[in-house]
C-alpha cells in the first residue's frame, strides 16, 4: 500500500487488495474484487463503465470522463473512508472525481429508500456520491449531504424568488456547483427535476440527467 500525497487527498492510501482494507467488513465490497482484479488502466474503464450502465445508465457523462481525462483509476482508504479515485489530466494540471464505496449497515437507509428508484442502485450498489474534489461539486452529493430543498431553503438565504415556494419539501438535493446553484429531482416523479439558484428563479421541468450531464460537462476543464 503506498501513500498518496496528491494534491487533493492528504494521507489517503492506495488499496491493491480486499485484504489491506481497514474494517472491510463495513464496505459493500461485491464489485471491488473485480475491479483490483483489472490489469491496467484500460481493463479499469471498461468495469467502471459497465457499473455505470446497470446501475446509472443515464449519467452519460461519466463515459464521457474517462474516455477524455482519465490517468488512472485506484482504490484509496483513509482511517475512515473507502474511496475509489478517479485522477484525471487536463491541459491544465490534473483533477479529481471520488467515489465512495457503500456501507453495508448504512445509517443513512431511511433516507435512501425514500428517494427516487432511479438512484436507489447508485447509492447502495456502486458509489455513495460521485463527485468533484473537493468540495463535493458538479456530480452526484454523498447520501449524507443529500437534504430537502425545504432544508436548504431554511439553512440558506435565497432571493425572493423562494419566499413562497411550494412543496419544498418534495424536493431532493442531489447536486451542489460548487458556488450558489443545486439541481434537484422530485420525490414521487424522477421524471421531474430542476435547478436553483440563490440570486434568481428556478429552472423547472427538466430532464433530470440531461441537467446533470450538461452541469458537469460545463465544469470540466480544457482537454
């Protein structure tokens, strides 16, 4: 197991087998023999492509990462956290997209089953957020920092636009900019999603992972 010392990830520790895992008995590990099991970087994509088309199929983008960014995929740990990271090169430097690896005995579980169907697989099955570092942006939020717009909204100062803003409470927030802009996806129809934003109104009744792909197509930087 070597050390990371990135430029993002501190004293995490790249993992090359289920043995050197810390407490892998917490971690829905199904996948993740099959993916130490890949022999170089193009074996790594192909598997992480196939997770995204049984579990997430419409999160297009994800293809689009590591067909144009990718320089490698490793299996991290820190003392509390599985992560598999995706160390990706611009023309600019290099950047990074984690994703976690799902607990077993989610104390998050309650929420989970009340999201949409469409995400159920992702969260419990493939990855707990996937997402730019840091700061958690411009991909999927970890199911801990999912919240209710009705959260959000009573957390954080929006315009006017939200003063009388109805069923907020139907509303998950699934996706954060980085900045001052969340996408959101309705409880009961994740045929309904929308944006909003601090300073202006809400786009509404848009295709959910048409949004999410585009948002994060617009954040990647120059290849």
């Amino acid at each position: 197991m070597n050390p990371i010392n990135g430029k993002f990830l501190g004293n995490y520790r790249i993992i090359d087998s289920v043995n050197h895992i810390v407490n892998a008995s917490n971690y829905n590990l199904h996948y993740i023999e099959g993916f130490l099991a890949c022999k170089d970087l193009s074996q790594k994509i192909g598997f992480m492509k196939s997770l995204q088309l049984k579990l997430l199929p419409g999160l297009d983008i994800h293809t689009i990462v590591l067909d144009n960014y990718a320089k490698d995929l490793l299996l991290i740990q820190n003392e509390h956290t599985l992560f598999i990271y995706y160390q990706l090169q611009a023309d600019d430097g290099e950047f990074g997209y984690m994703g976690g690896i799902p607990l077993k005995q989610n104390e998050y579980l309650s929420k989970l089953i009340k999201l949409p169907a469409l995400l159920q697989p992702f969260f419990l099955d493939w990855f707990n957020g996937w997402s730019c570092i840091p700061g958690y942006s411009f991909g999927l939020l970890p199911i801990n920092y999912v919240q209710t717009f009705e959260t959000l909204l009573a957390k954080q100062h929006f315009s006017d636009d939200y003063r009388n803003f109805e069923n907020a409470a139907d509303w998950w927030v699934v996706m954060y900019n980085g900045i001052d802009s969340y996408i959101c996806l309705h409880k009961d129809d994740e045929s309904k999603s929308m944006a909003v934003f601090k300073d202006k109104p809400p786009i509404r009744n848009k295709d959910f992972f048409e949004l999410l792909n585009n948002w994060i197509q617009m954040s990647l930087p120059e290849k």
